[in-house]
C-alpha cells in the first residue's frame, strides 16, 4: 500500500516558511510525499519549480507570542489545524511542525483527538546512549505540570514503543529524580512512585540523569518542565563541549595539522549529536503520527523530521501505540 | 590575619575517605591549612607522615541510604556534624564536605544557623558561559520543593555573590524555565515571577538553559530538583560529548597523528570542563563557608574545594553575603 503524503506546516518554525520549504523539497526528491500547508501568497513563490510539492491554503497562522490553547482554538485556519485536520481526513501518513509545541499538541487534540485511555500526550524522543543502547524520553514539553497519573501513562507509552517499535525485549522504565536512594525526589516524583509500580510494566524506581544516558533504563520518564530543561542543556552543552575541545586541540604548536584533522570530525560530531534532539520528536498519544521538529531546524532537519514520519507512519506507529496502550491502560482498542 | 584551617568531613563521598585524606594532603602541602574529621581508627593511618594535618575524632557517619535530616539530628557525633560544630565554635575558616548534600545542609543549620532573614540556604555554584562571562546558579540540589518566596531569596544571595563578590557591575537575574514568552514556565515558575519582580534587583523574566549557557544572564535561579537534573545533564553529556568526538576524530586514517594531538587537549578540555562542577558548590545562606564537593570527587577534585573555601573565607564570603542580603531581605545584620 502506497503511503498519503507527510504534511508538513510550512509556517512553523523560526526559520518558517523559507528552511520548511527547503527541507519538504529535498524529502520530497528523495522520493518522500508531502503535501505543504501554509499562506499561498507567502508559501508559493518559494516552492522550487523542479519538485512536485503541492500546497494547501491556509490563511492564519499560530504567532510564537500567542497563547497556544487560544490561538488554536480560535484560528481555525491556522496552517497547523489546517494541517492536522488534513490528517484526520486522511490526506496524509503524518503531520510534521517545527512550530510552538503547545500549538501543535492544541491542534492535533482538537482536530485529530487522542488515543483512548490517554488522558495528556507526550513529545517523545530517542537519542543515543553511551554504550551503544538507545533511551525513550518522554516528556519533553507537552505538559509542564504533571499529576502522577499522567506520569504513569508516559510511562505505558514510552514502554510501547520501545518493546513494539524499537524491538526491545525488556525495556525498564524509570522516573528521572537527583538521586536513587530513598526519600530522594521531590514531590511529585515521590508521589508518582506508587503510580508506576502499579503498572503493568517493568519499572525500576528513580534514575539520575547520568545513569539513565550511561545505560541504566531504556525508558525515561519525566514532566515536560524538567524535561525540557533537561534536553536544552544537554543541547547547550553539546555546542560547549564542541567548542572548548576545539579551542584546546588548536591551541598546539600544531594547530594548522590539527584543524585540517578536525574538519570532517566535527561535522560527523555535529551530526550525530543533532540527529536525536534536531531530527524531531514524537508527540505519542493522538490519533496519527505527529513529528513536531525543533523551533530552530534549518532544512536539512526539516528533511529529517519529514523522513522519520514517513517513516513511522509506515510501520503503522499510531495505531500500534493505540492499541497496545489501549490494552494496557484497560480502555478499549481506538481500532 | 592568618585563617583558621578548612574543616573537611573525611567520611564524606564515594571515594572517602582514602580520596579526601588524598586530596587533604595536597592542599596542605600548598600552604593550606587543613583540619580533617573523621574515625581515628580509619582515618588516622591513612594520613601521609610528612604533612601537618590534624584529626579531631568523629564516631558517626551518615551514610548515603540514610534520610539526611533525621540521620544528622540523631547522630550528634557524626562526622558532618562534629565538622560543623567546629566551625561554628571558630576552630576554622570554612567547611568542605563531599557527602550527602542534604546532610550537610542539615549539619551547617543546626550547628551553624543561618543567615537572618533566609528561610532556605542554597547550592550555588558558578560556571564558565561561552561568551567567556559567567553564570551564577542555584539552588542545586538543597531543596527540591520551592515555594515562591524560596526562589526569590535565592535570587537574592545570587546577585549579592555576583556583584559584590564577583564584582560584576550590572548582574542580570533570571528564572530558568523551558521558554521565554508569557505562558511558558510551569506553574511554580509563573508564580514565582511577581515575587522576582518585587525584589530590588534587575530581574530579566524567564530564561532558557541555551540562552543563560550563552551570556543571556549572569544569575539562574531555580529550584534544587531541576538545577540538580540540570547540573547532572550537564557532566554527563560533556563526557559523551568527548567520547563522541575522540571516535571521530581517531576515525580518519592518521588516526595516530589524532591520538598523539588529543592527549593534551583532553586533559585541558576535563580540566576546564570539571572546574565548575567537582571543584565544589557553596552552601549560601548559613553562617559560614561551607563548600559541597562533588560525590565523586577524587584526590584533586578534593583539594580543589578545599582551595575554594580558602579562597571564599580569606575574601569573607559568608559576612559579606549575610550583611547584602539581611539588608535586601530588611532583616538586621547578622553581626
């Protein structure tokens, strides 16, 4: 079966429309479907005259300054509910937006709905770990404030798609915290405690951030307050560190040697650090594959953000997750 | 006027106490006068034969598993404890512990008190930000549930420490938060903002972890369980970070010619990077210099904090921030 295009909202994003449009041409000749929602008059003349990339009318857009859950509801032809109510009309596979995160969760509720038995989404990531695994973070920025509830709900979902989408055996799951011990924790995570262990699911208990990159759970639970927090300093500090080290291998007598080394490095570097927090994240729990890209993507993670929802629409990521959490969370399949 | 010696709680950390006898030796080989605590029967015949380095007799140890407050309260002969004590009854200059940072929170309160007019001391600790500026922040790892009031007298000690201290004119204070926008903050940050706004100092709003890393404030504040999570991202992705890039680097075929140009600037990049968060973080808001060293310290990481607490006591950290901040908070003098 032939896959609908990604749709992609051309108007989010800081670099938006110019690097959205770039990014949807060069997915697009790498022989990915979309279809561009955006401003004509705007959008149009910037669609390069050799790719088929059609383009959908929207007359409004969902500024960064504006409150999301409002700008939202009252915009109705923003490109982002435009966009995804493409989706729920089933013009496409997927949605991708590197537009306000709030405003992306806002629309794909309103328009799309979310997954029976969820009661918030949550943006969801994959990025690398230290000795070769990969670790599920989950939230990074959907929901500021969390009650326990949601918190084990995260959880379920983060356990899903590590054990049905990524092929992990045995996933553990664990709740980000300052420390392992007893009695660390502030008090929301104490109180989530016994919401986890009451899952269905193999939950280990509290995880320093150090241990959980270095290899000590597969899934990593967190509000999106903390987590969010927690994914720009871990970007900040990649662009430090890259910069120090940098400045210190230069700093020999053979600095010229050393930068002629240090070119196709860094660039190698810049790519693998990028590919998890750049390349977009998941936004788990509504009805369909939503990528919503960094705020900051150029066109080259536009490009990655569209080839991860193609692709995730392809091995069906959305009703997987449905059914699975609707299994586990005792509702009844969405299907 | 000469300083007492540091009082350092050898029981304290992973490594204690072969690494904070280690580290102890070190300092005072350097001039620093030092007076240890700790078990004699432990403590005393790891001690070098060629320093002078003092031990006063501390049955106790709170250990790692223990809940810090209770563990303090009841074991008055604990290590942290007798340290405290004798440097609240003037047998020292300052206090260095790698232990269990809520022990020594405990320990400094109730031997030390603290500063009139703070209800809350805090770990505040200073990093280099890429603009070659730095960034005061807090509170790390001390409390882990704030109230409003909390965060603005953290604002408070912060800005004391940068501008009389640190002698930066003009030391812009901010909230750490995942955005900048009006609506961004979770609802603890969003209530602290008119509380930050009321105090007399030039508070700049929310701040985002890239935007503080990269010269927008020279004070963060928020509370101990984010800026823990933070600190903890932070060290562990500067060494992911290295071990990334040293793979791509030994990658290209003169990967020996890499080898041989990375052994000096790995050393200098840990060195830079560790600086900040091993060298220690002042415990603010009690009525003494108290320096928390990391709980991983090791033998230099050790004599590190012990040289910043010298420092920190010669320059009179803890009167200076006491007479600022009872005068901002309009509280007396603690003199």
């Amino acid at each position: 079966m032939t896959l609908g295009p990604v749709v992609v909202d051309a108007m989010g994003g800081d670099r938006a429309p110019a690097a959205i449009v770039e990014g949807a041409a060069r997915a697009v000749r790498e022989g990915v479907p979309v279809l561009l929602v955006g401003d004509e008059a705007i959008v149009g003349p910037l669609i390069p005259k050799d790719v088929v990339l059609p383009l959908a009318h929207a007359s409004e857009v969902v500024g960064m300054g504006e409150s999301p859950s409002t700008a939202v509801r009252r915009k109705t032809d923003s490109s982002i509910r435009v966009a995804a109510r493409a989706l729920a009309e089933g013009k496409g596979s997927s949605l991708v937006s590197c537009g306000n995160t709030g405003a992306v969760m806002a629309a794909a509720l309103v328009e799309m709905g979310r997954v029976q038995g969820v009661i918030r989404p949550a943006i969801t990531t994959v990025v690398p770990r230290t000795d070769g695994g990969q670790l599920v973070i989950l939230d990074l920025g959907a929901n500021v404030d969390c009650k326990p509830v949601h918190l084990g709900q995260f959880a379920v979902m983060g356990h899903v798609l590590a054990r049905d989408l990524m092929g992990i055996a045995e996933p553990r799951v664990a709740i980000l915290s300052n420390g392992e011990e007893d009695g660390k924790g502030n008090e929301q995570v104490r109180s989530a405690i016994p919401v986890l262990e009451s899952m269905p699911i193999p939950f280990i208990g509290q995880i320093e951030p150090t241990d959980a990159f270095h290899g000590g759970c597969e899934v990593l639970v967190c509000d999106g307050f903390v987590g969010n927090v927690m994914l720009k300093s871990v970007e900040a500090t990649v662009e430090i560190a890259g910069k120090l080290l940098k400045e210190e291998i230069l700093r020999r007598p053979s600095a010229k040697l050393g930068a002629w080394l240090l070119t196709g490095a860094f660039r190698r570097y810049r790519k693998r650090t990028a590919s998890a927090a750049i390349g977009g994240a998941h936004l788990l729990g509504v009805n369909g594959v939503v990528v919503v890209g960094h705020g900051r993507a150029d066109g080259e993670a536009v490009a990655s953000a569209i080839r991860q929802a193609h692709l995730s629409a392809s091995e069906r990521l959305a009703e997987r997750i449905g059914s699975a959490v609707s299994e586990t969370l005792g509702g009844d399949s969405p299907e």
